[in-house]
C-alpha cells in the first residue's frame, strides 16, 4: 500500500463560498441558481483546521483501502480447497500392478490409484450381474462422488457378446459411465479390448491346442465392431466422449503380424505369446503391451523410452503352480512401445487421436 502524506492532500473547494468582501446574491456572483444571504465571508480556516479535515480524510481513505486488500485476501485464502493434482485412477480386472509401474516409471507422481475403486479379476460379476452392481457398492459410492477421473476395465469378459444381454442402457459400461460423471464433469471409462485367441482343437488325442490367426482376427472384428456401439451409444448420451476403448486386441494384432514376418526377436509362432496351449492368458509380452496400452490411453502420452522396472513377469494358471516367464528384453520392449503407441494414438475411440 503506498504511503500518503496527509499534509499533501489536496484540499476540497466549494464552489458556493463567495469571494471575501463580496454580497449579494450567489447568481451575481457565480451564477449559482441558489439564492444566498448577503452578507461578508467568513475568514479562511487556519493551518491548524486544514491539517485536521486533511488528517480525517486520510483516515477515511486508509478505512476503505485497507477493507479491500482485507477481501482479496480472504479471495485468496491458502485455506481454501484445492481440486487434487494428477490423475485418480479406478481399475478392476487384469494387469494393473503392471500399468502401475509404467506410470511411476513415466513420472506420474502425482497420479494414483483410488483404493476403494479398485476390484479383482473376477469377470463374472460383470456377466451375471451386470450394470453399476458388478463393480460392488464401495465402488459404486466412490465413483458417484467424483473420486475417480478415470476408470480401467480389463477383463476377458469385454465384448458385448459375453455380457449375457445386459446390453445398451442396462450394461455396466454404461451404468459406470452414469455414475462417475455424475459428479465429476471431466469423468471416463477406458473399456479394454481383450485378445480372446481363436484355438483350433488337437486332431490327435493329447495333441496340443492350435492358434488360428486368421480365425482369431474375423472373431475380434466383430467384437469391437459390437463394442464400438455400445461406446457410441453411452457417449450419444453424454454429449460427449466419457467411454473409451483401449485397443489392445488391435495392438497385439499388430504384434503378431511382426511375428509372423519374423520381425520380432525370439518368437516365431504368435501362438507362443500364450504360455498354455489350450489357454488365453497371455505372456510376459502381451502383459507389458497390455500395460503399455491401459498408460497411453489413460495419460495420452507415449510409453516409447520409457524405462520400466517390470523384472521377471509371473503366471500361474488354474491348478498349476506359478511359474516365471522371463523378462523383456530392451529389443522386445522397444518394439512394444512403439506399437502401443502406434495403435492406440491412430484410434479414434481410444480418444486421443488428433
């Protein structure tokens, strides 16, 4: 606040005194319309009395200033809430410790997972039940209200087909994408388009399971093709796009593709990136790409350079022990990167492309 001297303030003038000496009336003398008595002007107010009107003055002034740099300062009120930093995360289903790491190793300090919005892999809630249900009541409660800026659901159970009819307005795609808007603006689902295989059975009793890729590749057209309407469908009602799918099946196409060409290091057979023969789960590959994936929709922002302390990926299938599956090479994860990115950058319903 600048210091102001009172003896320097200016004065106020009346312009209804009369000159000293002068009577008569006002008009013939300024032309006021207001008549005044005649009489002799009163003799000017001392050093004294002009020092005390200024100083009052002054007093006013320091009143009214001082008042407004009072409420901007309770504008400013470091007590006041602040909307948190970083991105919260919801996740239910597969892989999450795996996309965890690769936004710590991405620098997102400040982005972090909602415990209470957080599920098993289970995917049969989201089969039998259906709607906001399937993800259990705490869920429910933390994403209605606003806790959770973005939702990841990654399970086997992603295509519409498996969803037992539970489809449009009724399906938990759309009923979670209801209840985190609800009361966060800025709310989205990143729905996971899982890599179902097609096997071909063994034609020899105790043969092995056979990987069909081109079977494999007809199946998950369709599927995303029945996925992508449920998406528009939630976001024709939003009015905006709160649903996104995260392209994984596309990007693990990609993928095989490379390795049928024999463009990617140690494997040969796309059918190896599954470790059990007459199983989907995926290897230590497919885990990371997954990984990979689930971080550039949800940050849109590429995992290309990324140094990711995966280590050694674990499996463990139903009634084996669990078993290690190795751990990338920088050759492999280089290539992984780059089709993740890759795919889900140039896919529109990821929700990021230009």
């Amino acid at each position: 606040m600048p210091v102001i001297d009172p003896m320097n303030l200016p004065m106020p003038s009346n312009p209804c005194l009369l000159p000293d000496g002068a009577s008569g009336s006002r008009s013939e003398v300024c032309g006021c319309s207001v008549e005044h008595r005649t009489s002799t002007r009163k003799p000017a107010l001392s050093a004294k009395g002009k020092r005390g009107i200024a100083f009052h003055l002054f007093l006013v002034w320091l009143l009214v200033a001082g008042g407004r740099t009072m409420c901007m300062a309770a504008d400013a009120d470091p007590k006041a809430p602040q909307a948190p930093a970083g991105l919260r995360i919801g996740f239910f289903g597969y892989w999450s410790g795996e996309t965890a790491a690769v936004v710590k190793a991405a620098g997102g300090a400040n982005d972090r997972f909602v415990p209470a919005a957080m599920g098993s892999a289970s995917a049969l809630p989201f089969m039998k039940v259906g709607g906001a249900a399937a993800v259990g009541k705490r869920a429910a409660q933390s994403l209605e209200q606003g806790e959770v800026d973005a939702l990841v659901i990654c399970l086997w159970s992603s295509y519409p087909g498996r969803w037992e009819g539970h489809v449009g307005e009724q399906s938990t795609l759309s009923q979670l994408a209801d209840l985190g808007k609800k009361n966060n603006p800025e709310f989205r689902i990143l729905w996971h388009a899982f890599m179902m295989p097609s096997l071909d059975k063994p034609r020899t009793q105790g043969g092995k399971y056979v990987f069909n890729l081109p079977k494999t590749k007809e199946g998950l057209g369709n599927d995303r093709r029945q996925l992508e309407a449920e998406v528009d469908g939630v976001n024709k009602r939003h009015g905006r796009r709160v649903a996104c799918i995260i392209p994984f099946a596309d990007a693990a196409l990609t993928l095989m593709d490379q390795i049928a060409a024999g463009k990617f290091p140690g494997v040969t057979d796309p059918g190896a990136l599954f470790p059990d023969d007459d199983s989907f789960s995926p290897g230590r590959q497919l885990m990371a790409l997954s990984a990979y994936c689930h971080y550039a929709t949800l940050c849109g922002k590429s995992p290309v350079g990324l140094k990711v302390p995966f280590g050694e990926f674990q499996y463990a299938s139903k009634g084996k022990p669990s078993r290690s599956l190795g751990a990338l090479t920088d050759e492999e994860d280089a290539i992984l990167q780059r089709i993740a990115w890759e795919t889900v950058s140039k896919y529109p319903y990821a929700g990021i492309a230009k």
